[in-house]
C-alpha cells in the first residue's frame, strides 16, 4: 500500500476544513483508494461527501483510469488548488 504523502511533504494545498467546505466539481483531490494513493476531480456531491472521477495519469499507480469513486471530506490528503484546478 503506497502512503500518500501529506500535502505540507507535496508541495499541495492543505485540505483545511474551510476549504474542504467549498470544493465542488472541477476541483481535484488526492486521496488514498484500494490501497493506491491518487488523485480524484470531483464531479459532484454536497459539502462533506462527493462523487469523483480517478485521474492516474497524475499519479504513481496508473490503475482506475476513469473510475468513479465516492470520496468523503476525511479521507481526503491534498488539493489540486493553482495546479490541477482553482479553488476559492
């Protein structure tokens, strides 16, 4: 299982709870999935639990190409914020 790293240890922004408040679709977060930590862009939900469409072409593990996964606020570890996506 790959550990994901922190976003301080990734240079990403820091999932703050006023900042998980906002995310939507279009924003793109990194979470840890099967044991494989990857990056995820939200497609839809509400505050606290979203939907979200796997992008390995962003990470290590290349597994999950398209795959939709539910992601719920803890499980996330970065965001894409001024890389991947713009956040507010």
């Amino acid at each position: 299982m790959s550990r994901c790293p922190s976003a301080a240890e990734s240079y990403f922004v820091e999932p703050t709870p006023d900042r998980l408040q906002n995310l939507g679709s279009g924003c793109f977060v990194q979470i840890n999935h099967a044991g494989s930590c990857c990056w995820v862009e939200l497609t839809g939900g509400r505050a606290g639990e979203y939907v979200g469409v796997i992008h390995p072409e962003l990470s290590e593990d290349k597994a999950g190409r398209g795959e939709e996964v539910s992601v719920r606020a803890e499980q996330v570890n970065a965001l894409g914020c001024d890389r991947y996506c713009f956040c507010d």
